[in-house]
C-alpha cells in the first residue's frame, strides 16, 4: 500500500471511531538544544559509508510546513510561512494519531516551527521533485510561486496537488543523536492527488 493508500485507510478509520476534530491540548516540551553532536558522541562510523549504506533504504518524501509565527529573529526571519524537506516521516500511533518526523537539530527551519507549535506534512508525489529541491534548499523564500492553502485545523500551509496531508500540532520532542524527533499530534488529514505515484528517494536521487 503506497502512502496515498495509508492515508486514506487512516482517514477511514478515524471518522469509524468518531475521533474527534480537535485533540486535547498538551503542554509543550522545552525545545532541545540546537547544536551538532560534539567529537566524544561520535561513533567510529565513517559518515560517507553510513550514508552510502542506509541510502539502500528507499523512503518517500515529504515537505514540512507550518504558518507564519508573530515572532521573528533579529534578522527578520519567520515571518512568513515555514518548510523544509523531510524524508525521515513515519506513522507512530492509532490511537492516539500519532506521526513523527526527524529534524536536524542545527536547522533554522526547526525553530520557526517549534514556535508555531503546529504542522502539516505534505506527502509528495513522483510529479513533485522540482517542488521538493527548492524546498531542501537552506534560506530564501521557498514558498515563492508555490500554490497552498491552509490546513483545517492549524492553518499550516497545505500544498497544492500532494498525494496527502497530515496537520498536527507539536504533541512531543526527543533528541537523538544530531537530529529531534518531533511527535505530532493528528488533528486532520486527508488525501489529495491520491492517483499520482508516490516521490521516492532512493541512493542519494529520486526515482
């Protein structure tokens, strides 16, 4: 079942059990420290044969999105909506709806959607490589020609012709190693151009 396909089975589900729209508020985590791993944390694993190795593994991508937050950094930034590109996405938990995705704890996006506290993830599909790079790009303005809306519940920016969605608001966040993993609450999901093959990435390129 391709993740269109899980989408939909989970949007069936949750209406089944009358999962309410809302969830119940949670107080938020103290956002780890945004640093990279120090050279004593570091495992005698060469980093190119570790990438080389787990790149056998093929994932589909996603793109991150969250509003615009009131608050800005000294330079200005955050002001208007944020994203990235994601392909560390997974399913966590029925009940209750849980996802998780992973985040380099050095990212600027991160903290921009730490403070908005909501987010929706954007599944991808085979059409979308062009959208995906100019999201994996580090500054500027990567939502610049790009067609969204905003999501039900938390307003997130939901992007045009996605194979689905997922808007969630920040239930937990964990470090691990050089990455956060961040645990999203579902309060609304769908599917969108469900008939568009999944965007795969698989030995360092899409396929």
């Amino acid at each position: 079942m391709g993740h269109a396909g899980m989408a939909a089975t989970a949007v069936r589900y949750l209406r089944s059990v009358g999962a309410p729209t809302v969830a119940e508020p949670v107080e938020a985590l103290p956002r780890p420290e945004l640093r990279a791993v120090a050279d004593d944390e570091r495992a005698p694993v060469d980093q190119a044969e570790f990438r080389r190795v787990l790149g056998n593994f093929a994932t589909g991508v996603t793109v991150v999105t969250a509003p615009a937050s009131e608050d800005s950094d000294s330079r200005g930034s955050g002001r208007g909506p944020a994203g990235f590109a994601c392909q560390s996405f997974s399913s966590l938990s029925l009940d209750p709806p849980l996802i998780c995705f992973m985040v380099g704890r050095t990212s600027s996006t991160w903290p921009r959607i730490a403070r908005a506290g909501v987010f929706c993830v954007n599944v991808l599909g085979s059409h979308q490589g062009e959208l995906c790079r100019g999201f994996a790009v580090r500054g500027g303005d990567k939502f610049a020609g790009v067609a969204f809306d905003a999501a039900p519940v938390t307003g997130s920016p939901r992007l045009v012709d996605a194979t689905a969605w997922v808007d969630c608001t920040i239930h937990a966040v964990h470090t691990g190693g050089d990455h956060l993993i961040v645990v999203g609450r579902v309060e609304a999901l769908g599917t969108g151009n469900d008939e568009a093959a999944p965007l795969l990435f698989h030995k360092g390129r899409f396929v």
